[in-house]
C-alpha cells in the first residue's frame, strides 16, 4: 500500500445504490469526512460537503441516496447530485459538483488516493 492511499472498506460493504460508507478526512480539516456508494457498478468517492452550503450530505449515517436511488440528495436543501460525476442536476448549487475523491477496488478492498484530495484542494484555495 502506497503512502498516498487509504483503505476504506472491504469491497463487499459497498451494495449498489445501498448505503454509503462514510470515512474521516483529516487532510480536509478536524471534521471533514468523505463518503463511498456503489453505483453502476463501481465504487464512487466523494468529500461529503454539499456544494451549495459546506454541510455534510447524508441525513442519517450513510444515507445518500434519493428515495428511487438514482441520485445522492443532500439531506438538507435536496439538492441532486449524479452519482457517477458529482454534478448537481438540481437543487440551489444546480451546475456545481462534488469534491470527487479519486477511488479504486484492490485485493477486495475499496481505496482511495489521497493526492485527489490534495490536489484538488489547492485548486480550490
């Protein structure tokens, strides 16, 4: 294992369009955290922070997904996000995204690489 990866969960954890894993950031800051879904069959990472008002996303823990499970709703103002890219189709903060975290399944285990936090973190300061 890299220096610049973290494992997050067996890969097994992760059902499609099922409940999120939620992981801590602290690169990002004491109460930062991250989360993971399932869908389409992939793994998708994102830091858990609405991109309309820096509040996390799920309303009870690891829940992010809309009532039909084709988005990841913030519990909050509802804003709709593409589970895939991040994008918000609706809601307040329509045309942003998600801080996405790069991610990959290894050895049966979800990881993540932390230079995407770090990267694009200073792009946005």
């Amino acid at each position: 294992m890299a220096d610049n990866e973290r494992v997050i969960c067996p890969s097994q954890a992760l059902e499609e369009r099922g409940r999120g894993v939620r992981f801590d950031l602290p690169e990002l800051g004491e109460r930062t955290t991250g989360f993971v879904v399932r869908f389409a069959g992939k793994a998708h990472a994102y830091v858990n922070r609405c991109a309309h008002i820096p509040v996390e996303l799920d309303w009870n823990e690891g829940d992010f997904f809309n009532y039909s499970k084709d988005y990841l709703i913030c519990a909050t103002h509802g804003a709709h996000y593409e589970p895939t890219n991040g994008h918000c189709v609706m809601g307040p903060c329509k045309g942003q995204r998600l801080q996405a975290i790069d991610v990959f399944e290894r050895n049966q285990q979800v990881v993540i690489n932390l230079d995407s936090i770090n990267k694009e973190t200073r792009h946005h300061v």
